[in-house]
C-alpha cells in the first residue's frame, strides 16, 4: 500500500514538481501546508523565473510571487528523488 500523504519524503518531490508543472497536486492544501512546514516560501519573481518558457502560463510575471523550496525544502526534496545509477 503507498501512502498518498504528499508530505511524506517519498512523495513530497513528486507533489512539488506537480505545482511546478501547473498540475493538480493530490493534496488541494498542498502549497499551504508546505508553506506551514517550513519547506516552501513566497519570493519576488525574478530574471531568471521570466525566461521559462512556460513561466507566464505558470502565473509568473513580472512584479508578481512565486513560490520557492525553502533550505529544508530542497533537503526534502532531493531526499525523496532516485538516485541516478
């Protein structure tokens, strides 16, 4: 049985890069509860956001936030990741 809870170490990168891409993540309070838990937080969007090619169909724009994985978040993140043999 897998655990479908998106905070799990397991599965948070794969809920993460579901609201990368845009897409529904399993958790509708995902953003929120990652913000509350310290792995997720608001920043300016900047230069480097604004070249993805995908950034404005994403709600990046100029003047606006974004959300970022925070030190911890990235630590989980890539914690949950295969490793590439």
């Amino acid at each position: 049985m897998t655990n479908s809870d998106p905070f799990t170490q397991d599965n948070f990168a794969a809920e993460w890069d579901r609201a990368c891409d845009a897409d529904p993540t399993n958790d509708p309070d995902f953003r929120e509860k990652a913000e509350a838990a310290g792995l997720i937080h608001l920043v300016p969007v900047d230069d480097d956001a604004l070249d993805d090619s995908f950034a404005e169909e994403r709600g990046i724009v100029p003047g606006g936030l974004m959300w970022e994985l925070t030190e911890a978040g990235r630590a989980r993140y890539y914690a949950g990741k295969e490793p590439i043999a």
